[in-house]
C-alpha cells in the first residue's frame, strides 16, 4: 500500500490508473470496525481502493472539538494495508483548501435539519471535502456507512444534483458488542459513560413514542439534540458528559420497520391475494 500525501504526487498515481475500477473510502482517520467493512467491501468490488485519511476542519462547528479529534495515523495505516487498500491519501488542509474555504456546496434544506440543526455549517463542510475527494480520486464507488444516515443521503443528493458519475455504496452499521454503533469518538468515552451509551441504541430501537425515548434517555443523564423519524428511519444524537470540556456527541439510527414491526405495510408478492 502506498501512502501519498501531495496531491501531484497522487494525480501521477492516478493518471497510471486509467481504465481499472478504483473505489474510495474517505474518512477521517482513526480507523474502526465500521470503516473496515467499508474498505473490504471496497476491496471486493474493485480494483483499486483508496483510503483517504483527512480530519476535515470545515465540517466542524467547535474549535475544541477539532482539537480533541483523536488521530492515530500509524495504526490506520497498518489497518488499511492489512485490509488490502492500494493507497492511504492524507493530504494536506492548504492543498485541499487552496481558497481558504471562500467556495464551498451548500445544500438548503435537509442538511439544516438534525444534526444540521445542532451544528450549523457542519454539512456544508461535509459535502464540500467529499466533491473534492470525488474529483481528485474520481472513484467509480465510493463507501459511506449508514450509521450517518443524514451524511450518506446528503451525499447521494449532491451526487444527484451535480451529475457526478460515482456509485454511492451504503453500507450496514457496524455495532460493537453491547449494541453501540463503532465510532471513532467512542475512544473519548469514560468507563462509566462507555457503560451508559450501551442505552442509547437500545432505547433508540425501542417501540416507544420518540417523545418517550427522549424523556428516557434525559432520565439516565444523555443531554438529547434530537430524536426524529423521517425518510423510514428513527434518528437520534446524544451528548454524554456535556459539563465537561469536550463533550462525546453520539449519533445513531434504525430502520422504523425494526422499530415498529407490527405497523409495518406488509407488501403483497405479485400474483398473491393480499
Ligand atoms: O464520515 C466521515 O468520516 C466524514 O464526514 C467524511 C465523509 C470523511 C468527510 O470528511
């Protein structure tokens, strides 16, 4: 696996890689069990996988937050490469920001909702590093975790909208154990609040009102930005240890139809009675 960190340098790699199928995994380092299902899902569909590793500071609306984003490039490295991807792209903020982030994608109406509602400028942020990932690498997949349901559908419209020839391929969340979706803030978790983020997709997949799910969650001491239902999925983000400085943002969701089975519209097999 090469790891390239200047862009001339991966626009040469590029140019040689005409004509094989190349899928792109952008994250932003600190890999885990959910970007290991991306990369080897990658890996089996093309010829060629690049990860990309690059803390992008537009999509983060907290000085502190950015600072306190955890970055363990050695071990992703060793991870990517085990995994079977062909490059590690960590590029350099001032190659991809040339313009100080004077343009940038804006999209006007479901990125202000959710999380977008409780970080302002944070999608903007998102979609304007994926557009510049997309055309440097220019991928024919690229990988998004369903875990940030509201990132991957923001991506496809952005796809959609600016006619970009990519195949964007959602992948299941990946849980740990207990249930907890795998996230690279998971690490910042204290042993006590590790123990009550186990409640968050348990509740959150509970049959109850998404009222109730707020009112129980606030009872065991998550600080709740939202808990919502659209686009057949049921939403939430939480923060735990909101006192402190740096408080761990959790976000999570589930399909409605495992949420309420029972309500669920039963389709009828073609040529069956329903
Ligand atoms: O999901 C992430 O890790 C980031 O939002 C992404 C897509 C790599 C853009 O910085």
């Amino acid at each position: 696996m090469l790891p390239i960190d200047r862009l001339d340098h991966w626009r040469r790699e590029r140019r040689g890689l005409a004509g094989r199928s190349l899928g792109l995994v952008p994250t932003m380092g600190t890999l885990h069990d959910g970007h290991a299902s991306l990369i080897e899902r990658s890996v089996r569909e093309n010829e060629v996988t690049v990860v990309s590793v690059f803390v992008n500071p537009t999509q983060f609306d907290q000085d502190a937050d950015l600072a306190h984003y955890p970055r363990t490039l050695d071990a992703d490295r060793r991870l990517a490469e085990k995994l079977g991807a062909d490059y590690l792209l960590c590029p350099q903020g001032r190659e991809i920001y040339p313009d100080g982030y004077a343009y940038k994608v804006s999209e006007s109406s479901f990125s202000h909702k959710l999380c977008g509602a409780h970080r302002p400028g944070h999608f903007d942020g998102v979609l304007t590093v994926v557009l510049k990932l997309l055309l440097l690498t220019r991928p024919q997949r690229a990988y998004f975790g369903e875990k940030d349901f509201q990132q991957l559908e923001l991506v496809r419209g952005m796809v959609e909208a600016f006619l970009l020839e990519v195949e964007i391929v959602a992948c299941p969340t990946v849980r740990e154990a207990d249930g907890l979706a795998a996230s690279s803030r998971n690490r910042h978790l204290t042993p006590a609040e590790r123990e009550l983020a186990r409640e968050f997709p348990r509740l959150l997949s509970s049959p109850e009102t998404p009222e109730e799910v707020v009112r129980q969650l606030e009872a065991r001491g998550f600080v709740v930005d939202y808990v919502d239902e659209l686009r057949a999925r049921r939403l939430g983000a939480v923060r735990l240890g909101a006192v402190r400085l740096g408080a761990v943002r959790l976000i999570d969701n589930v399909a409605l139809e495992s949420v309420y089975p029972e309500k669920t519209p039963i389709t009828p097999t073609p040529g069956e009675n329903p």
